[in-house]
C-alpha cells in the first residue's frame, strides 16, 4: 500500500490527550470523571493501552464530545467519501484527459 495516499489518522490517544488539554483536565481529573487511575489515562495518552469498550461513553462524556468524535469517525467517512467523489471524477474521464489530471496533479505537489 502507498502510504502517501493512506489517509491521516490521528492515534487515539493522541486525540485524548489533545482533547484533554482543550479541555482544561489534568490526567488526574480525566480519571477522577471516569472512575479510573490517572495512570490510566496516562496509558492511553502514550498509546501504551487503548481505553476499553465500557470508558469510552464515559470519556466522551467527561471530554464534552460524543463517542463517533472521539473515535474520529466522522471524519474519516468525510475523507474517504472525498477520496470516492475524486475518483469517480478521475474515472469518468478518457485515459488521455487522466493522463493530464496526473500530470496536473502531479504539479501541485
């Protein structure tokens, strides 16, 4: 698979994190709002541990947002459903009028 045309996920915990600060939290409040260890959440954060299925409401919540935000869903779906509009775009065209999307594409970079 071309990574460079893979779409940009942030890692969730990276998100939690970001999500967190945006917030104004400490990790030590995050889990006080959850029920868990701040150790936990600090887990998360790293990427050492994903948040299990039954704190993910819970985390949301205390973040203001709801699951799918969390997740990224929505965000993602909006992407690829970019992706699919170009490409539906780039295949209805004839092969010499692709070859001069790509190379106009191409020169945007």
């Amino acid at each position: 698979m071309d990574t460079n045309n893979a779409i940009a996920v942030e890692p969730l915990g990276v998100r939690i994190k970001r999500l967190r600060i945006a917030s104004g939290l400490t990790q030590g409040q995050l889990a006080a709002l959850i029920g868990i260890s701040s150790t936990a959440v600090g887990n998360w954060e790293s990427g050492e541990f994903l948040p299990k299925v039954r704190y993910l409401a819970k985390l949301a919540g205390a973040l203001g947002i709801d699951v799918s935000e969390l997740l990224d869903a929505a965000k993602c779906i909006d992407e690829l459903a970019e992706e699919v509009q170009l490409l539906t775009l780039f295949r209805s065209l004839t092969k010499e009028r692709q070859l001069i999307a790509i190379k106009l594409v191409e020169a945007l970079k």
